[in-house]
C-alpha cells in the first residue's frame, strides 16, 4: 500500500533502476551504499548487486520492518529513521549515496548530504527533472548555486512518470553529485547576499540589493565586476557572487 502524503512513487523499470545503481557505483572505491527511501526495496535489490552492504534508511516503519525480509542473507541493514534526522557521523567508511527521493523534501535532503563533515564520495539521487535541470542549469537559483559550492553536478537519465506506481505527475530524472572532497568553495556568509539576491528573482539585481547599497554605488560596482546593470538574480554565476559579495559586504 504507498501512502500517498509520503509522495511515495516507485520505479518499476528494472533496466532503469539496473542503470541508476550501475551510475552509483562506477568507479567506486568502496563498498558501502547509503540508501535513501528505499520503499518496497526495488532499487535496493539492484544496489545489493553491486556493493558489498547497502545502509538504508527508510521512513515508513511497516516498509523497514518488511523490507530485510526481502533479501534474506543479504548484506542490508534497514535504519527506521527521517532521513533528515540520520546521523551521517555513525558511517566511518567512505560511502555513495543513491536514492529516489520524495518531491516535496528534495532541497532538504541534499542540503543534508552535501553538508556532512564525513561527505559521501558520490550521490546518485532520481527526483524531479525540473529541479534536477534546474541544479545545472546555468540560469542559478540559491539551490543550484548552494550545490555548484560544494559539489560537481551532472545530469544522468530522465525517467518518465508512466514508469512509476503510482505514477507521478510530472518526469523525473537522476542527479549526480560529485562533493569537493576539501568542502565548500567559498565561505557559507556568501549565501547571505545570495538570499537577498533572490528575494524578488525576477526583479533586477540591482533593486533587489538596494538594502546594501545606494544605487549609484552598487552601479559603480556592477560595472567594475562586468555585471549588466539590468541583471536578473539568475544571470550571475557563483564566482560572480562571490566577487560582488567581497565588494559589497
């Protein structure tokens, strides 16, 4: 039975959810798979092919208790527990991250992820294709630019809605993450600024920062950074804000 409230879709294409957990783990240096969500156990079935013992964190309590049942002798262990509230700190391995994760907690969950002192060495996760394109897109959003700070982002397969039961309403599609093993790019005060960027993103740069500076000013700097001075917030890439973060704060 899927409860609908916990926006519970699940994929049912083996060949996809073969090709999800073989993106997971190319490459891998480890054994270790951290899964997020994983529901009746379909992608897990996969991942458990392919790494030598697969952490799951479930929500659902009746789901977790079903699921080792599934996989008897296998190297699964089933954590009831928000994802949101896991301990990353009790992995002492290095590890890879998979999930299909629920539309409605995906910032959340990979602003949970990519803020761990332990960062996993990969993260493979299906959502929402318009948040996932929007993650890489080169017009920004206080998310892409949040992820583009801590880690590499790339496009994997786009998965359509029929594939799933129930079906969703819109596509999804695969994300990976690939986290700067030395942290975050720049300090975590620049999203100060980028919050006030994009209190109004569709309004231009300069109005929406007019709390900071006096317009004559912020102009002046604009001009000296080669920003346009009818910029939206969404024009400016991360070494951008940076630049005019070390000008105006």
């Amino acid at each position: 039975m899927v409860d609908k409230s916990l926006g519970q879709h699940w994929l049912k294409n083996r060949e996809i959810l073969d090709e999800i957990a073989d993106l997971a783990a190319s490459e891998a240096s480890h054994a270790l798979c951290l899964e997020i969500g994983p529901g009746l156990g379909t992608l897990t079935s996969s991942l458990l092919k392919r790494f030598s013992k697969v952490l799951s964190v479930e929500f659902d309590p009746k789901l977790a208790a079903n699921l080792p049942k599934s996989f008897p002798g296998k190297n699964l262990e089933v954590i009831n527990e928000d994802i949101l509230k896991f301990d990353f700190s009790s992995i002492s391995e290095p590890y890879t991250v998979v999930g299909n994760i629920p539309y409605y907690i995906t910032s959340p969950i990979i602003e949970k992820v990519l803020t761990q002192p332990n960062l996993p060495e990969k993260v493979v996760l299906l959502m929402q294709k318009e948040v996932a394109e929007r993650v890489c897109d080169k017009k920004e959003s206080v998310l892409s630019l949040f992820v583009k700070n801590r880690a590499i982002p790339a496009l994997g397969p786009v998965v359509l809605k029929e594939e799933f039961e129930p079906a969703p309403k819109v596509d999804s599609q695969v994300l990976i993450l690939e986290p700067f093993k030395n942290g975050p790019k720049y300090e975590e005060k620049l999203f100060s600024l980028i919050k006030i960027a994009f209190r109004a993103p569709r309004k231009k740069l300069v109005h929406n920062l007019a709390s900071l500076k006096p317009k004559t000013e912020l102009l002046r700097i604009f001009d000296e950074l080669g920003i346009d001075q009818n910029a939206r917030p969404a024009d400016l890439n991360l070494d951008t804000y940076h630049a005019l973060f070390c000008a105006i704060m």
